[in-house]
C-alpha cells in the first residue's frame, strides 16, 4: 500500500516524514518545462504572425502614398479652377504625393477642408503623405505670393517700373499697353474724357497692394488696379456726386482728387484744399500747382520748383495756364477722392504747408494772409539743419 500513497497524494513532500520526495520533484517539473515550452513557442509564433500581418497592412495602406515627413523642398502652382482630382494629378506629377488618387482620398476624407483649397503657388516637399500634403496646402504660411504694391501720389511713369518688377511683365509691353490699348477693355470707366495731352490710363491705375495675377500678361495686370478702381468709384458712388460739385464732372473731379493726392500729405486738410481749388477755379484763378509743373517736366524729387520750371510751355503747367490741367497728374486715393467729392464750407482762396514733419498746411482768403502764412514755413526752415536740408 505504501507504494500508492506518492500517486494520489497533491504535496511533494512525504506525508508521514515531511521530507522531499525527490523523484516526484523532477517528475513534475518535467512536465512544467514542457508547457512552458509549449506556451513559448504558441507565443513566438504569434508575435511573428502579427508583425506579420502588421507589415502587410502598411504595405496595403501605404501602396499608394508616402510614409513621413518628405524630402526635398518643391515649389507647386495649382491652377484657377482646378478640381480636387486635377489637383492630385498636379502634386503627383511634381512627386509630392505618390498617386494622385491617395490625394483625393484624403481630401474626400475632410470634405470642409477641401473646400477651402485654392489655386495660386505652394511651398511643399517631395514624397509627402497625401494628408500632411493636404495640411500644408491649408497653411497660409506655406502660400507663395507676388505682390504688387502701388503707393499713393505715383504717375503712370512711376508706377509701370513697379509693377513690371513685382509681376515680370517686361516693362515695354506695360508701356504700349497703357500708350495703344483699348481703355473700355482695360476696365477704365466710360465717363473717362482724356483731354490734350494727358493718358488714357492716367488717374486710373488705382493705388493698392495687389496679388500679381497667375501667368501675368500686361492687360490682366493693368486691368486688376483698373478694376479696383471701379471698384472704390462704385463704393463712393463717384460718377453721380461728380454732378454735385462745382465743376460737375466725374473726369474732372478725378483730376482735382489728383491735385490733392500730390499737394496735401495730412488727411485733415484734403477737403480744405478741395474747396481752395474750387474757389480759385470758380474765380477764374490760376491754381499754380507745383504738383502741375513736376508732372510736366517729369521732377518728383524735391517738393519746390524754380521759376525756369514754372515757365515750361505744357498744358499741364497751372502757372501759366487757366483751370484744371488737362488729365490727373497721379492716381488719387480712396481720401483724396472722398475730398474732391465733399469739399469742406470755406473761402480760402490760399494755402501753404507750414511743417513739412507734420504736412500741415495754414489756408488765406487774401494774399497778405497767404504771404505771412508763407512766412511760417521760412521760420520753419530755418529753425534746425534738419529742417534746412527738407526745405532746400
């Protein structure tokens, strides 16, 4: 009987002695070994089926699109117009997605965000994951822009430099434009009346800062500042407050919102000097504009002329001719046509500014007020070297 007591009993120790029973030891832990071998090998084999099957879904899902953070900088312009598909097709060609379809998918994933996709020159990477491609195009810091900016109080010949730097159109080709092209396809309005000697286009190049159009050609670029400038005359309803105003005429309202523009360089003083203009025409006055003659003989560095300049024989020359000048002399503001269009309740037949820091100007009825008025900007020269230098 002795030897069925070690088969039943549950203790790996004798019962009656309470030692070890070695053979039973080993005999159990024989079997312990084998499941735990057993249990090693069942979980080896499914962490290789899983890395596995891992694998094979990221090669499934990355079949058609780039896996991290791209490579090479790349510079992509996406067409007006262009459809989510077309702008797949686009940044596939230029290697920064993979397929254009992984592109699509994105964006079908994020219909808001696909919307607000836009046409114009992106600064991305090669070999992007169509989403992160996706979130780069809707980052405004990655949006490459041409600007165009025009500044207040610049002619014609002052402005084509700029805008043929700012949007590669050759120069020449803005010059025959605004000398040969058709004003009425141009954008300027057809209450425009050029009169001897003054440009088509002159006054209507509307100062502002511009998006340079895509594929910039001369038209498409003269014809975006021609159109804001409808734009500002619809918003100030210009054409029928024109009608309003002592002279009566939209073109020559423009002209005397160009006269400011150049003349006045303080906002609280542009209507004053609309209604000296005014007065001084309505009397029969001479306006005598240095802005006239700095037009007329192409001088815009100093804000002075000298009596052989105030002599030159142009129309545009207010010294020696009666009322307006035949055309504007620069493309007046949003202010200054706000000015000639709402002139403010006075007499003032005279003005003058009296600090050129400042740009304030003193206003007379009568020349001896008018000559102590200039007397105030002879003390404000002299009163400094800095000041001498500005006035020389």
């Amino acid at each position: 009987m002795a030897g069925h007591r070690y088969k039943d009993r549950d203790t790996l120790r004798d019962p009656e002695t309470g030692e070890w029973d070695v053979k039973e030891v080993r005999r159990r832990a024989k079997g312990w070994i084998a499941v735990l071998i057993a249990f090693g090998v069942f979980a080896v084999a499914g962490i290789f089926v899983v890395t596995k099957i891992s694998g094979v879904w990221a090669d499934f899902r990355s079949a058609g699109d780039y896996t991290g953070t791209g490579v090479a900088p790349v510079e992509v312009t996406i067409p007006k117009g262009a459809s989510v598909a077309q702008i797949g097709r686009v940044l596939a060609e230029a290697r920064v997605v993979k397929e254009a379809k992984s592109f699509q998918q994105a964006a079908q994933m994020r219909p808001d965000d696909a919307k607000k996709l836009q046409a114009g020159r992106y600064k991305l990477k090669t070999e992007l994951p169509a989403a992160t491609a996706l979130d780069m195009m809707l980052d405004p810091a990655n949006s490459v822009r041409s600007q165009m900016q025009l500044r207040e109080g610049l002619s014609i010949k002052d402005q084509l430099p700029v805008m043929a730097k700012a949007s590669g159109v050759p120069l020449a080709d803005l010059q025959k434009t605004v000398k040969e092209g058709s004003p009425a396809e141009l954008g300027v309005p057809d209450w425009s009346r050029p009169g001897r000697g003054a440009s088509d286009f002159e006054g209507f190049l509307y100062p502002d800062t511009y998006e340079v159009p895509d594929s910039p050609t001369a038209e498409s670029v003269i014809s975006t500042t021609t159109s804001e400038f409808n734009t500002v005359a619809k918003q100030l309803d210009f054409q029928a407050k024109a009608a309003q105003t002592p002279v009566k005429d939209p073109y020559k309202v423009l002209i005397v919102a160009s006269l400011i523009e150049r003349e006045v360089h303080r906002d609280a003083d542009r209507a004053k000097v609309a209604r000296v203009l005014y007065n001084r025409l309505d009397k029969g006055m001479r306006l005598q504009l240095d802005s006239t003659v700095h037009y007329a003989t192409g001088k815009t560095d100093t804000v002075w002329t000298t009596k052989a300049e105030r002599r030159t024989k142009s129309p545009y020359n207010t010294y020696l001719h009666t009322g307006l000048p035949p055309g504007p002399v620069t493309s007046p503001s949003k202010r200054a046509m706000e000015a000639a269009l709402n002139p403010e309740a006075g007499d003032w037949l005279y003005f003058v500014v009296v600090n050129m820091d400042t740009g304030e100007n003193a206003f007379a009825t009568t020349n001896a007020e008018h000559n102590a008025n200039r007397q105030k900007l002879q003390q404000w020269c002299a009163a400094s070297d800095a000041n001498r230098k500005k006035c020389a």
